[in-house]
C-alpha cells in the first residue's frame, strides 16, 4: 500500500487485531468474492486467499522503511568520514 510506512503506525498495535477499518473492508471483500458468510473465521478466510492480514504487511513496510533509513544514515557518516 503506498506509503504505509507512514500512515499504518497508528494500526500497528498488538491488541488491534482484525477491528482496523481498512481490515475490516478488507475481509468483508474476501468474504463476498469467496460467497460466505460474513461470520466465518478471518484467520480460515485469509488462509484459503493465501493472504496474511494488513498488518503484517504495513510492519514489514515500516521496518523496511525504517532499516533503510538507518543504512542510509551509516552509508552518510562514512563518506563524511573519508
């Protein structure tokens, strides 16, 4: 998602689960596409599209995000170094 290492880190609470609104409109998508109820299992749901739920994505973005910026910031330290 474009620029989720910016936005998603309010989402990224350990406890927020499937109730994030983007998460939440996701699954219901998944469930119309799949013809089920909407009371089925997320987790079953998310298994049967081979997908992993948002945050998992919007974390790896940001720790991505985050390593570059920490490489960046070492690369810049040694040529001022030289």
């Amino acid at each position: 998602m474009y620029a989720s290492q910016i936005w998603s880190t309010q989402f990224l609470k350990h406890d927020n689960g499937f109730s994030n609104p983007l998460q939440v409109a996701h699954m219901a998508f998944l469930k119309k596409i799949l013809r089920i109820k909407f009371t089925s299992a997320n987790w079953c749901v998310l298994r049967e599209c081979a997908q992993e739920p948002l945050q998992f994505y919007w974390f790896r973005s940001a720790v991505k995000f985050w390593n570059r910026m920490v490489d960046s910031k070492k690369k810049n330290n040694n040529n001022n170094n030289k």
